[in-house]
C-alpha cells in the first residue's frame, strides 16, 4: 500500500548497478611511462623545445589525464533501500505484474515441464522468488532467457524492476514482510 517514489526507487537502483562496476580502468602518466627523462634534442635549432619524450604529446608518452582504480559505490541507506524496495513491490502489486502462489515448483529439474507452468501463467519472461533456494526449479530456468529464479533473502531492486511478471511463494511473501517492516 505504499505510493511509488520513482526517485528513491531510482537512485538505489542507480546506486545496485554501479556498486556492481569493478573500476579496475588504468592508464599512464608521464612518470609512470617506462622511459628515459633525458632531454631528447638541443634547446635550440632542433624544432620545438621539449624535455623528456613520456611526455602526452609524444607518441608513446604517457597520458595527460590518466585514469585510476576508483570505487563507484554510492551510498545508500538501509531505509532508503527497504523503502525502495516497498515502493516496487507495492506498485508491481498495482499494476497486477504480482502473484502470490502457494507453491513453485517443479518435480525433475526440466524446463520442459517449466515451460508448461509459464503457458498457464501466461507469460515468458518472469521472476520467480521463493523462500529458500529450489535446485530443480533453478535448473529448469537456466536454460531460459528473461526467466530468473531467486531466494527471498536475495531479492534486489534491479531484477523486480526488470521483471514483466514477478511470482512469489507465501512463505516468501512473509520472509520479505519480515524484512521489509
């Protein structure tokens, strides 16, 4: 029953998916350029006057700007997070893209019979959440693109966002309520 808050739900959305950039990016600088230092021509007569050849101007030099490892985490609180969280599902709930169901699952790990079971629901492309992780269930949905499976205690922001069509266990329902209060 909460309103959606496009721009909570955008930042901690924002803020999941750089948290997830490695940053491992690295260039060069001057100094850093393996390279002598030594004056490379005569002050005079020879052109332009210039020191060391690492220098950005020279092919093989270094960078003017280089760039650093660098973290990209932003900060986001636990409450802005729930809260964000809250927002999404009560929407989904609003839009009618929320299923509550008393059991998903599927008795071999095929993806026929997975299938079969999204046939009835009427969709392809779905998030299935359950209480604890499922392995016959997981092992029928790999296969399938726009299909995920995933536990309540791993729910984030970015899939239930990207979902069409969210399903979820009452045992998970009451685990994320748990949570999310």
């Amino acid at each position: 029953g909460e309103r959606y808050r496009e721009d909570l739900v955008h930042q901690v959305v924002v803020a999941y998916r750089a948290a997830g950039r490695a940053g491992t990016k690295a260039q060069k600088t001057r100094s850093e350029v393996n390279g002598t230092t030594k004056k490379s021509k005569r002050q005079k007569g020879g052109g332009a006057r210039h020191g060391a050849l690492t220098a950005p101007i020279f092919v093989g030099g270094g960078r003017a700007f280089a760039a650093k490892p660098r973290s990209f985490a932003q900060k986001v609180n636990r409450k802005m997070y729930r809260g964000a969280l809250r927002s999404i599902l009560s929407e989904l709930l609003r839009q009618e893209r929320l299923q509550v169901l008393d059991d998903v699952s599927v008795a071999e790990p095929k993806t026929k019979l997975l299938l079969s079971k999204l046939g009835d629901w009427k969709t392809q492309r779905a998030l299935i959440v359950t209480e604890n992780d499922d392995l016959n269930l997981y092992l029928a949905a790999r296969n399938l693109p726009y299909v995920y499976v995933t536990d309540a205690g791993a729910l984030d922001p970015v899939t239930l966002v990207n979902a069409e069509r969210v399903f979820m266990t009452v045992d998970s329902v009451k685990k994320i309520e748990e949570w999310l209060s």
